[in-house]
C-alpha cells in the first residue's frame, strides 16, 4: 500500500513539470511502473508448430491478402541455416536452407519490385553479415530469394558487424521501406543501423544506408526490434535496461522517445509484437525470457499520460520455455483465430507456440482488447 501510494505521489508531481533524462526512463514512466505491476495470468497455448531441425529463433506472421486462413508463419532456425514456413496449422509447407546462421525474420507488404507490388520476409544472416530478402508469391505461398547487395554494418570490426534483429518500416507517406537492423555487439551510440530498400535493375533488393541510431546501456545485447507503421514508432528491446523506442522515419530524428519495462524482470527482454487497433489504440508485447514459463508484459500502444509514457496493463504466462522471439497479429486469421494471435519461439521442442489473442485478451484480469 506504501509503495503504490508513494508512486502515485511521484507520478502527480513528475506530470506536472519533470522531463525524461537523455537515455533514460521518465519520471512519470517510472513512477507509472512502479505503482502497479501486475501478477502474471497463466494461458494456454492453442497450439505448436511442427519442430524445426536445429535451434529455433524467431517468428513473423504473414498475412495472405486475400483468404487469411492462407496466411502463414515464419520461423528461423539458427541451429541448421534455414528458415521455415508453417501453416496456420503448424504444419511445414517450406523450408529454404543455405542461410547462415538465419537468427531474425521479419515480413513487410507492397515493396515496388520492378512495378510490382511485393511482399517480402526478411532474414538476418548472421554468419554471412548481410540480409536475405526473400519475395513471397501469394498465389503458391512460396519465398524466392531477391537478395542484391545486402551487406549490413560494413567497416565494423568482429561481433559488431554480425547482424541479430530486425524490423522492417514502409513509410505511410511514399511507400518508401527500410530495415532497422541490430547486432550481436555494438557501441552505446549508434547500435542500431537504418538501411532503405532500393530496387535494382535486375529485379533484386539492394540496401541503402540511411542513419546509424540508438542508445545501448552497454549490458547484454539488443536484439528484438519492432516498428509501428502506422504510428511511425521503431521499439527495441536493450535487454538487461529496458525497451527503447524513437521515431521509425530518419527524417525525423533520433532523439530516444521513451525507455519503458525497467521494473525488475527476471529474465532477459527479448522479443517484442504489437497488437493493432483502430485509433492508434493497441498493445506493446514485451517478452521475459524465463526457462519454463516465458511471460509476455503487456503495454498501451497509445501510451498512458502521455504517448511516450508505457505502464503494464498485463502480464501472461504461456508455458513456453525460453523465448527469444515472438510476433503477434490483430489480422483476423479465420475462425481458428478470429482476432489474431502471438507466435512465441519454444527452445527446449524447437517449435513455436500459437496462441488465440481472444483467449489471451479474456484469461484473467483485466480484460485486453481485441479486434473481435
């Protein structure tokens, strides 16, 4: 009762006149989390995907565009050079090898490849230091490889020059899509690369680097990275601090925006989703990475106070043993999950857990919104 009063008194003064620290969480976002962090709500998952072959990583969910229950997950696996395909069953449809030591995927729609509308998934290739871009074909579900020129984080010495995370952005305004990129090692300035996608003459994907941006506590590693679209906001998870977050459009600046979830976590942060409502309304997915039991912290996408200030609503539990990546969807994706779902990476069976976001948003207290 003490503590959450005492919060409460802070967060009244710290509104009224008190400004963010460079690098560091606002008074008012530290007196928000401060005053109440939730106990964790057990779920089930609905269901796993089929195991991959070595060492799963990170997922992304790409939405068909015109029957959902098409959609499909994507899912890396670092233990064997490859990234897998599920269907929204969990069952393998593809598996494309040769890529060294894949860690993060993420998908990004509409990319103006040769005049053509393309979706595409993207791999961090780790061992190779570049990216693997990879269109999908909507009519067959498959990814063929249009990787160009896709060297990442050139002139960079060791571990520095390996990339680990990344988010792709297409930028309302023209359509323009980037990569924010993050790596196993960095510097406590700059850790994060900004690459635009440029089409080439022979219908490949070549990388333009734009801005190296974002703050780095210097403990651990950032690796998960999620952008808003819509909102224009890039989130990355400095795991042993905090999450981050700035604007997603280089033209805007690099000024940090926020640093949030810096209650005490037990584990690693990890991978972070968004889920997506009307009016810029929505969550921010934050994982602990625990063996076991992964949870989930749950945040306003709008902000509480404020748009840069993110206090817990919610914290799952979902079974899944030690999670890096996760990625979530408020896309309804059939009657098996009409208002979405979070794709959590599950090391110890090499799988991911599918979870029903409505099941999520109606287990426990309080209640999540849903698009349904």
């Amino acid at each position: 009762m003490f503590r959450a009063t005492f919060a409460a008194l802070i967060l009244s003064f710290v509104v009224s006149g008190c400004a963010k620290a460079p690098g560091g969480p606002s008074a008012a976002g530290a007196a928000q989390e401060a005053a109440r962090t939730p106990e964790p709500v057990h779920v089930l998952s609905h269901l796993a995907t089929e195991s991959v072959d070595g060492d799963a990583d990170d997922p992304a969910i790409w939405v068909h565009p015109t029957d959902p229950t098409k959609s499909l997950i994507l899912g890396t696996d670092k233990g064997r050079d490859a990234l897998f395909a599920f269907d929204l069953q969990g069952k393998r449809v593809q598996r494309i090898g040769g890529i060294q030591r894949p860690n993060n995927v993420d998908v990004e729609t509409d990319f103006d490849l040769g005049g053509k509308p393309t979706d595409l998934a993207v791999v961090t290739e780790r061992g190779a230091k570049r990216l693997r871009v990879f269109a999908i074909d909507p009519a067959t579900r498959n990814l063929s490889d249009v990787s160009g020129a896709t060297a990442v984080f050139e002139g960079e010495p060791g571990e520095r020059a390996a990339p680990m995370g990344i988010a792709l952005y297409r930028r309302p305004t023209d359509g323009a899509v980037f990569a924010i990129v993050s790596r196993k090692e960095g510097p406590k300035e700059g850790y994060l690369w900004q690459y635009r996608f440029v089409a080439n003459a022979s219908g490949k994907v070549d990388l333009e680097k734009v801005r190296a941006f974002g703050l780095f506590s210097g403990s651990g590693e950032i690796e998960s990275v999620v952008v808003d679209d819509e909102l224009g906001y890039v989130y990355c998870s400095d795991e042993a601090v905090g999450v981050r977050k700035y604007h997603a459009d280089p033209d805007k600046g690099s000024e940090e925006l926020a640093l949030f979830a810096t209650y005490p976590f037990a584990g690693d942060r990890e991978g972070i989703g968004l889920y997506l409502l009307p009016e810029g309304k929505g969550y921010v997915v934050v994982t602990e990475q625990l063996d076991g039991d992964t949870r989930y912290h749950v945040f306003r996408r709008e902000g509480d106070v404020t748009p840069h200030v993110h206090a817990p609503v919610k914290i799952l539990a979902g079974g899944a043993d030690g999670t890096d990546g996760i990625e979530v969807s408020s896309a309804a994706l059939g009657p098996t999950f009409p208002a979405g779902m979070l794709v959590a990476m599950n090391s110890g069976k090499k799988n991911f857990l599918v979870f029903d976001w409505k099941n999520l948003a109606d287990t426990g207290s309080p209640k999540l919104a849903s698009t349904r």
